[in-house]
C-alpha cells in the first residue's frame, strides 16, 4: 500500500469514473485502474462497485475512502509543517465561492494574490452553499467563502466583511422616485429573485414583510435562475426590480447606475464569512488569502469587519 494508491482511491470516490479520475491525477487510466486493483487484491476486498454506473465505493469501501482521506490528510502535514518553518507560502489552496460573490469579488485580489504570493496554486470553485459544505466536509475544498453561519463543531468561521443590498429597477419603476428604499417598499410579486439554494434568495425573501401575508400577487412568468447578472437583465426587458450585492455595483454602467437605489439605515446587508474545518493545515496559505482580499474591498459601502 502506498500513498499514491490512496490518491486514487479518494479521486475516483469524488470523479465516479475511472477517465476523470485518473486525469485529475495525471496518470493514465490503466495505471489507475492497474493500482487500485493491486491494492484491492493486497486488501483482499473490493473497494469499488464497477458494476455500478457511476461507479460507487462498497459499504466497506466507503469506510476505506474515509480512512484514506484521513491519511492523505496527515501526511500533508509533513510538507505544510517544513513550509511554515521556512516561512515559505506556497501549496495548493482549493476554495469553495458563492456564485453570487465570485464574479464581484475574485477579479478584486485574485491577479494581486498571484503576484503577491506566486507560490500559491489557487483553484476556485463557484458552488452553493450546501455544495461548499459537502466539500469541506469530504476534504475536497479547504476553505469556503459563505453568506451564512453555519455554527458546526469543529469548525472555524471567520467574519469577514458586510456587504449591503441595493435596489435595481427597470426603468420608469415609481421606486425610483425615492432617494432611499425601506424594506417595506420590497413586494414579492415585484421581485426576480434567485431559484431554490441560494442562500441569497433566502436572505432576501426575509427581507419581504408581505411574503406570507393573503393575496400576496405572483408573476405570470416564473423564471429559475442562479445568475445575478441574468436576474439584471430580466428586469431591464421585463420590469420589476431585483436586489444586488453592493460589490455588484462595479460592474454597473452609467445609465444602469442611475437605477440603483441605496436602503435607508440600517440597510439589510449580508455578512461574508471565511468557513474551514479546525485544522492548521495551511494555515500561512489561508492568511495570505485573506489578507490580500480584505485589502482589495472598496473604501466605500462594504465593511471589513476583521477589527471585532
């Protein structure tokens, strides 16, 4: 048994097909299927069910996925520990985004970090919220960039900043006659919102005081969506209004800028947290993240909250 065999136990448990798996750890497809049948024969059990389409660990195989992350995971330490000792930030870092942060967000400190911090392989992943989770919890991400608290044992949660909803109308809406909005002003049937997992489409509905309230109106149209920037569009050429995170307004032109409108205070905002399992595993590739994201975040509207 040997470390590489365990890799390509843990890569075809996340790819499910043995041509993705064996591409995502750089081998060829015999070589993988080749070890990993070695290794069931030296195990004397089958690991995999290749009968199965997508192929799926046994019930005991599962156990032995499980296990092998947790050794994968502790002989990464071996290499983290002598880096942080050298003062060296360098590694693989695989973070998890909301898709309603990462176009506003990464395109801020992503070139910076490279530059900064050229020793960091970065890969991101635009995922749920529920998705994030998953990941972290089968050890396929290492952080999560998230808009909710999620409040597990053993895990770490870090407040980053706060970002404020705005309002973007279609033109000629009546709410544009107002210099600020009120949450009271937010009518469901008036609404592009996202479809069911967004945890903004759930942060929003709670902002709608006539969500659940008798004769509440609904649209003839019912579009399902997990893009802002298509949510913008639908009420550029349908009406109605749509609510935006306020690092969505850089990518705003000048005519669509004049159809924002701000919330009074305290305005409903949410809060940005970095979300991670409590371990110290690249711990020096975290806090170089961190630090150059919370420095590309505009002086103005979105506060950093890395002081409390």
């Amino acid at each position: 048994m040997n470390l590489a065999q365990l890799r390509y136990v843990v890569a075809l448990d996340e790819h499910r097909h043995f041509s993705r798996a064996a591409r995502s750890c750089g081998v060829t497809q015999p070589t993988l299927s080749t070890q990993l049948a070695k290794l069931e024969h030296e195990l004397g059990i089958e690991i995999f069910n290749r009968d199965r389409r997508p192929v799926e660990p046994t019930d005991l195989g599962r156990r032995i996925v499980d296990q092998a992350r947790r050794v994968l995971r502790e002989a990464g330490r071996f290499e983290e520990l002598i880096l942080e000792a050298r003062e060296v930030v360098a590694g693989d870092l695989r973070v998890g985004v909301l898709p309603t942060l990462a176009p506003y967000l990464l395109p801020r400190f992503v070139s910076d970090l490279s530059r900064r911090h050229p020793g960091i392989s970065l890969a991101v992943e635009e995922l749920v919220t529920e998705q994030i989770l998953e990941g972290l919890e089968a050890e396929r991400l290492d952080i999560g960039v998230v808009a909710t608290s999620e409040g597990k044992r053993g895990w770490i949660e870090r407040e980053l900043f706060q970002e404020p909803f705005v309002g973007y109308m279609a033109p000629g809406h009546p709410l544009l006659e107002r210099d600020r909005l009120r949450r009271e002003d937010l009518r469901i049937e008036d609404l592009w919102i996202l479809h069911e997992g967004h945890c903004l489409r759930d942060q929003i509905l709670e902002l709608c005081e006539d969500l659940h309230s008798e004769g509440a109106g609904r649209r003839s149209v019912t579009f399902r969506s997990g893009n802002l920037e298509t949510l913008k569009q639908m009420v550029d050429s349908s009406g109605g209004m749509t609510l935006l995170p306020g690092l969505a307004l850089d990518r705003l032109q000048g005519a669509e800028r004049n159809r924002v409108r701000h919330f009074v205070e305290p305005a409903p905002a949410r809060i940005v947290r970095l979300v991670q399992r409590k371990t110290y595993l690249k711990r020096s590739l975290i806090e170089a993240f961190t630090a150059v994201l919370l420095q590309a975040l505009p002086a103005d509207g979105v506060r950093s909250l890395e002081a409390r």
